[in-house]
C-alpha cells in the first residue's frame, strides 16, 4: 500500500488525462490495428469534399476555409479526447477524503487517501473507455454536439464504407452525407456563440451526470476502510445499493434539449445538401433512421458522460422542430443557432413559435 500510495503521489494533475489517453486508443487499435483509410474511400473524399463545402457555405454564410480528411480510428479518439477534456477537467479535482476517527482500522487514513486520489483516475477510465468506443462506429467528432477546439474536419471513411456495406447502401451517397454533416457540425461548434453558451451549459450537466460517480467512489473509500476487502471482490454490485442512475436534472435537461436540436439540425441540412447533390435518397434516410434508434451505441455511451441522450422522445420532438422551422421561415433560420442566447429550452422545442421570438427580439439577433 505504501509503494501505491507513492505512486499515486508521483504522479502529475493529468495523470487521469494519460489514462484516459492510453485506454482510448487500445479500444481504437482493435483487432486489426486500426488500418489506414481505404484508398478508393479516401478518393470519394476528396472528389465530393470541395462541392460539399460549397454547399455548406452556400447555406449558411459561413466561409469552409477546412477541407474534410480522411481520418483513423486512433485519431478520432485522440480528437475525442483533445476537445472532451476540458470539459471533463473541472471534475477532476475532488477534495481529500478524511478518515472517521471513530473508525479503529489502522488502514483507514490511507484507504481514505487511496480512494481520493483513485476519483481522478476513474474519470480517466471512463474518458478513454467512451472515446476507444466512439470511434468504433462513428464517423467524425460531428456525431455528439460539444464545442470544438479547433477546425479539424476528419473524417473515419472506414466506418463510413463499413456501414454502407452493412446496409447496401450507395457509398457515393453516404459519404457525400458524411461530409456534409460533419462540415455542417463543425460550422455550428466553433462559431463563439453556439460554443459558449454548450460550455456553460455542459458545466452543470456534467457535474450532474457525475454525481453518481462520486457516489460510488465514496461507497468504495467506505467499503475499503471497513477492510473486509473479501467481501467486497465477492459482491462489487453491492456498490451500486441504493444509488440512483440516470435521473434527469434540470441542467441534464437543458443540455439535451440543446443537443438534440443541434443534432437535428446537422442531420436536416446534410440530407438537404446530399439531395441537392444526388437526388432524393430514400434508403440512405431509412438507414440513418434506424441505425439512431438502435445500433449507435458508442455515441450514445460518449453523449451519457455529458448527461446527453441521443434516444427517446425528446429526439423526435427536435426534429419536428426543426421540420417546422424550415417550413415557416426558411432554412436560412436555423442559423439562430449561432446566437450566444439561440440553443432552444426543452419548452421551447415544442414551440418553435415562441423561440423564434426570444431569438429574434434578442440583442444577439
């Protein structure tokens, strides 16, 4: 105990950020070692990319000086990670946990102490075990909506071949999709306002999603003092007794409601601009439908570490939202969104008449 507590002691304030580092990317290696972007997935990239860009620009006034890339599964983590820590890092630090000096282990001060420096470090697990999974299935960073930290356009063409094979589906059509989302994601995530206002959002929510965590660590630290540590190895589910997972909070449901909007948003203008390019695409749409509702299953695990959920009602409330947006004041309203005050609260996704009022009255208008 002494070696680990040294250890522990040794070790910098991102220690939990190395963790997460070095877990993502053996999840993203796999199997067959991530391989390079197939060749001929790599050219349709870079034929349909620039008359994509155009499109994106063409639509919502915003100049694509970035062009899209082809892109690993290893380098989609390490983007994971780059842009998803700082909005983890403010959780990190977790006060010291004092020994009950009622409690006549010997241990316990340095269980207590163990279990403190152990919050961190669980942090990272769960970082790198949601951003290795991530990169899996999706096809860019464009697939949860959290602010960029910088311009990067890349693109996982192998995942995007895989599910176009998957679902015999046109691989012209799903990647000029792709591109057109992530171009279009991108667009939304780096304008300041749009950024702003998720961050400050995404920083109670986060703490909100976390509480749980703190839960079961506390749980640990006291079950660990006890030092019956037999106990615990035959029963870790006792852990989980009496605490409650994935209750919504105010600030849960604020952020989700913002996210699935810009989720929906992102979604309607790519297939805008993949019809304007190839014509209507009844089975790419079908797929997509699907694929959200039932096999997503790395984003849906990267969305719930910032208490987002890319499923349920609400999901459909967005895009019915954003339907009727399009169709009463035009496309170009979407754009709103950039505002530092334009993400919609969940009451106003089911009254889009009433956000476009507070939006356009807005100073920021």
């Amino acid at each position: 105990m002494g070696d680990l507590m040294k250890m522990l002691g040794q070790q910098g304030p991102n220690s939990w950020l190395e963790t997460a580092r070095a877990l993502a990317l053996n999840i993203a290696r796999g199997d067959d070692a991530d391989p390079n972007p197939l060749p001929v997935e790599r050219q349709r990239l870079e034929q349909y990319g620039p008359l994509v860009a155009r499109h994106i620009e063409m639509l919502l006034g915003v100049p694509q000086v970035t062009a899209a890339r082809a892109a690993t599964r290893t380098e989609l983590s390490e983007a994971a990670l780059r842009d998803w820590s700082p909005l983890v890092a403010p959780h990190t630090s977790t006060p010291p946990t004092t020994a009950d000096s009622s409690d006549d282990n010997p241990m316990a001060p340095m269980l207590a102490q163990l279990g403190a420096a152990m919050g961190p470090l669980f942090i990272g697990f769960q970082l790198g075990s949601v951003a290795g999974h991530f990169s899996e299935t999706a096809w860019s960073l464009g697939a949860i909506p959290l602010p960029r930290e910088s311009d990067e356009r890349a693109i996982i063409v192998n995942n995007v071949a895989r599910f176009a094979d998957e679902w015999s589906l046109d691989h012209d059509q799903v990647m000029i999709y792709a591109v057109a989302y992530e171009h279009t994601a991108a667009t939304y995530l780096r304008q300041d306002g749009t950024g702003t206002a998720l961050r400050a959002l995404l920083f109670d929510a986060v703490q909100d999603a976390q509480a749980a965590q703190g839960d079961i660590m506390g749980r640990l630290t006291g079950l660990m003092q006890g030092g019956d540590m037999s106990e615990l190895l035959s029963n870790p589910e006792q852990m989980l007794e009496g605490i409650e997972l994935g209750e919504e909070t105010p600030a849960t449901i604020a952020i989700d409601a913002a996210s699935v909007c810009l989720r929906a948003t992102f979604d309607f203008i790519a297939s805008h601009v993949t019809h304007s390019i190839v014509g209507p695409t009844p089975l790419l749409d079908e797929a997509l439908r699907r694929y959200r509702r039932s096999d997503a299953k790395g984003e849906e695990s990267a969305a719930a570490l910032f208490g987002i959920s890319i499923r349920g009602s609400r999901v459909d409330v967005a895009e019915q939202f954003v339907r009727e947006v399009v169709t009463t004041w035009g496309i170009e309203e979407l754009t709103r969104l950039f505002q530092l005050d334009g993400l919609p609260s969940a009451e106003e996704l089911l009254q889009p008449a009433v956000w476009r009022s507070r939006v356009t009255q807005s100073p920021f208008a």
